[in-house]
C-alpha cells in the first residue's frame, strides 16, 4: 500500500484502515496548520491505485475490516464520482465494512452541493469530519480559514440532511484574548444551527512553522492562560441547547470534558 506525505487520522479513527486518496490539502492556508507547510501539493491519487491499495488491503487484513477512513486532510475535495467509486468497491471488498469517513472542510461541502452529497451518501460515506474551529466571522479571517461562519453552517446542514455523520471541531483559544467572549458566544450559535452529531474540542498550541506561532512571538496574538481557556469552554458549553456528542479526545486539552447534551 502507498502513502505519501504526513498521514494524519482522528483519535477515532484509530483502529481504522487507513488507505490515501489524496495527498495534501487543497486550501493549506490556515494559519495555524503546520501539516503540509512544507511545500506538498494537494493531487487526488488515481482511482486505479487506490483500488489497488484496497485490493491489497483486502489480501492481509480480511474480513477484519469494520471501519475505513481515506486520508489525507481534504479528501471531500475529491471529485464526486471517484470518491464514490472507491466507497462502492470498498463495500464490496470488506463484508463487515460498517463505515467510511473522510476529513472535508467546509467550503468544499458547500461547493458540492446537496445532489453530489447524495450521492457520496448513497455510496456508503458515512462521516465527515469537518474543522470548523469557530463560529466568529473575524477569527476565520483571521486564520485565513477559507470559509465563513454561514458557509460552515450550511455545509453541516447539508450534511445532515442527506444523512452523512456531521464530527465538527471547535478550537478553544483560537480568537485569543480580545476574542475568547465572541469566540464562544458564536461558535455555540453556529453549532445549535448545525446540530452536529459530534462535537470534538481541540485546545489551540501554537505549532512550529506556522503564522500563528509567528504572531504569538511577535506579540500580536494573546494566548488565553489555562483558566482563560476553561472559562471559555464553560460558556461556549453553556450556550449550546441542541443534542450533540462531546468528545475530548486529544492531547491539547486541559480536562477530558465528554458526554452528551443538553
């Protein structure tokens, strides 16, 4: 099986197959993102070679395989037809295969539109999982997020309605210290519109090569203290009233906050 690039899956992708449909990321501009920074190319692998990866797949692990997830960081990118190609033969190949998902940001949700996410949907992609990181018009420019608070809504909207898994990703800290107070106010508004199935909370750290840890050092950008980022938590916690799953399944967070709401 062929890999290129960093492979990056979420924590609960973790006993899932992994096999690479895309390399890179189509919009790599986020300013906190150090995962392709270093000059790869967004490029959708051909449909021929990731059958072949998934026939190979087939060979060593068998019937083991329950859940499948394609990397790399955009693979919703990927043009419709072939990425529900690959989802039909993997069914096909893996009789216990019960779910497959894919990481996609927003704007290229919304720029598919609800027919060709039929169509993903009806070809068995069952979860998305979608960074959306706020719900603060000035925090998404600002990170050069590539999407607006209504086109991230709308993208999870979309989603629901044609019955794919919505796992949408809040960053806490991420409006740093003028911001934490719109930041939660306005993410928990974006997520009582789009009624994720999950909610998974991530805690801003400032990684090496990247933008933002260039304003943190330059003093342009505040970091919260871990009291400021709990406080944060409460209040964007507080403000949500749809059911939702949250889960805390990363390394950056300072408490292990989990369970569903309201």
């Amino acid at each position: 099986m062929y890999y290129e690039g960093p492979i990056y899956r979420p924590p609960s992708e973790a006993d899932s197959l992994l096999i690479q449909a895309t390399v890179g990321c189509p919009h790599n501009q986020c300013t906190f993102c150090m995962v392709y920074k270093n000059g790869i190319k967004f490029k959708v692998r051909p449909t021929a070679d990731i059958r072949a990866d998934l026939e190979e797949a087939r060979q060593v692990y068998g019937d083991r395989v329950q859940t499948l997830f394609f990397p790399a960081g955009n693979t919703i990118a990927m043009p419709t037809a072939a990425l529900a190609e690959i989802c039909r033969y993997s069914y096909s190949l893996f009789p216990a295969l019960r779910r497959i998902t894919v990481y996609g940001s927003s704007q290229f949700i919304y720029r598919k539109g609800l027919e060709q996410l039929r169509q993903l949907a009806a070809a068995g992609l069952k979860r998305i999982h979608i960074g959306l990181e706020s719900g603060d018009d000035v925090i998404l420019a600002r990170i050069k997020k590539g999407s607006t608070a209504a086109q991230q809504i709308a993208a999870g909207q979309m989603l629901r309605q044609v019955g794919i898994e919505v796992s949408e990703y809040v960053m806490l800290g991420i409006g740093g210290t003028d911001r934490t107070a719109a930041h939660a106010r306005l993410t928990a508004a974006a997520i009582n519109q789009i009624q994720p199935d999950f909610l998974r909370l991530r805690t801003f750290v400032p990684k090496i090569n990247t933008p933002l840890l260039d304003d943190v050092r330059a003093g342009r950008f505040q970091m919260l203290s871990p009291h400021q980022v709990l406080h944060e938590t409460l209040t964007l916690l507080a403000g949500i009233t749809v059911p939702t799953q949250v889960v805390s399944d990363h390394y950056t967070n300072y408490l292990n906050l989990a369970g569903q709401l309201p």
